[in-house]
C-alpha cells in the first residue's frame, strides 16, 4: 500500500470514513434487501395460501349446510310453507358455495383449475337432482322423506366427486405452503450468512486500512523525531528522506 503514502493525511482520513460509510452502508442494505424479500415472501404467503385454506374451510362448511337444508327440505315437505323456506335457504347456500368458489379459484395456480372444475361440475349435478326432487315435492309426485332421499342417491356420487376434489385442493395447497415456509427458512438463514460476510468483509478492510494509514503516518513522524533528536544531539550529518505527501 505504498501509493497510501502519496495521499495526504487529510485525505488519509477520509478515504478511512469513507470506507467505513462504505462498509455501514452495504452491511444495512444487504439486511434490508433480505429482510424485504422475506417479507414480501410472507406476505404472499399469508394472503393467497392461508387465505385459500380459510376459504377452503368455509366452502366445506357451505357444502355440510346444503346438505342440512336439503334434509330438512326432505323431512318437511308435506308442509308448503317450509319445503319453500328449507328450499330458497338451500339455494342460497349452493349460490353461496359457487361465488366463494369462484373468490378461491383466483388465488390458486392455473394447475389446480381442473379440480375447480370437478368440484364444479359435481355441485352442478348434486343441484340439478334436488331440483328435480323439488320439483316432484310442489307437484305431489313425491311425497315421502325416504323415497326422495332415494332418488337423490345417485346424486350422491356428485357430491363424494366434489368432496374428492376439495381434499385434492387442500392437500396441494398444505404442499405449497410447507414449501413456502421451507423457503422462507433458506432465505432467512441466506440474508443472515450475506450480513455476516459483508460486515466480516468490512470490519476485515476498515482494519486493514486503518492499520496501513496508520503506520503511513506515524512512522515517518518517528523518522523525523530520531532525525532532529539526533541534530539535537550533535550530529549534523543526519540525512531526513521525506515521504509521501503528508
């Protein structure tokens, strides 16, 4: 580092603060880039998987209330009034169940439209058979709990479709999340070993540095006193060779 000799002692300490802002500034901003990737990892984390596993939970919710409104539907129907009022709550459950599907579909991957789509078409189905049973009820073609509950049987297999569809969907979304997590974990333990290097680095060329203008200007200063210490004393044919700029 003889080309520190050439700088001046002002400029010596300078390029010294300039190192060590240099050094803050890159340790800070490794720990904030990290900080905001991770971050922006949980975020994401948090308002498409978790928020799909909530929505998960209250379409399963919506799916056990139509099939409670349609056995009440089927145990009242000799009663008018409350086969309409079982019915119209029913339809609004299944109405329900498709808007809050269609909100979940938006926050899951293009890969998981097919099993919307089963889940979607086993509803439709399940719809269409209590339709007709409905329809049968209000024209006194059917007028027994067990015989409707009978030819809503085979409609049984939309409904076992659409569960099978919802578990698919759960257990891909866990998936996502437990390799999202693991990520976040990767990342974290990146921007903790990036800080560390970089403040390593820094401390290392601030030493360093620090060291060299160090013994730059100190011991020129130690030349130059034995030098005058020894005119002082007599010896005139001292010979002080300056050094550097400082």
């Amino acid at each position: 580092m003889n080309w520190i000799s050439m700088l001046s002692t002002r400029t010596k300490l300078a390029l010294l603060l300039a190192v060590c802002s240099l050094g803050t500034a890159t340790v800070a901003t490794t720990a904030l880039l990290g900080l905001r990737t991770t971050v922006n990892d949980a975020q994401a984390l948090v308002q498409n998987e978790v928020a799909a596993v909530q929505e998960l939970g209250d379409l399963r919710a919506d799916v056990g209330n139509m099939r409670r409104f349609e056995k009440d539907m089927f145990l009242n129907l000799a009663d008018e009034t409350e086969l309409n009022r079982y019915h119209e709550a029913w339809v609004k459950q299944v109405d329900a169940g498709l808007a809050r599907l269609t909100g979940l579909q938006a926050r899951l991957p293009a890969e998981e439209l097919p099993t919307i789509e089963q889940f979607r078409s086993g509803l439709a189905g399940y719809r269409q058979a209590v339709e007709a049973i409905h329809v049968g009820i209000s024209r006194g073609e059917i007028n027994d709990p067990w015989r409707a509950n009978k030819l809503l049987e085979p409609a049984k297999t939309n409904i076992r479709t659409a569960d099978d569809a919802l578990g698919s969907i759960t257990r891909n979304v866990a998936s996502r999340m437990e390799a999202t997590v693991a990520q976040l974990a990767r990342t974290k333990q990146w921007v903790f070993l990036v800080t560390l290097l970089a403040a390593s680095g820094s401390i290392a060329l601030a030493i360093a540095l620090g060291l060299a203008i160090s013994r730059r200007i100190t011991k020129p200063i130690e030349a130059a006193a034995q030098g005058m210490a020894r005119i002082a004393a007599g010896d005139l044919s001292t010979h002080i060779v300056p050094v550097g700029k400082d």
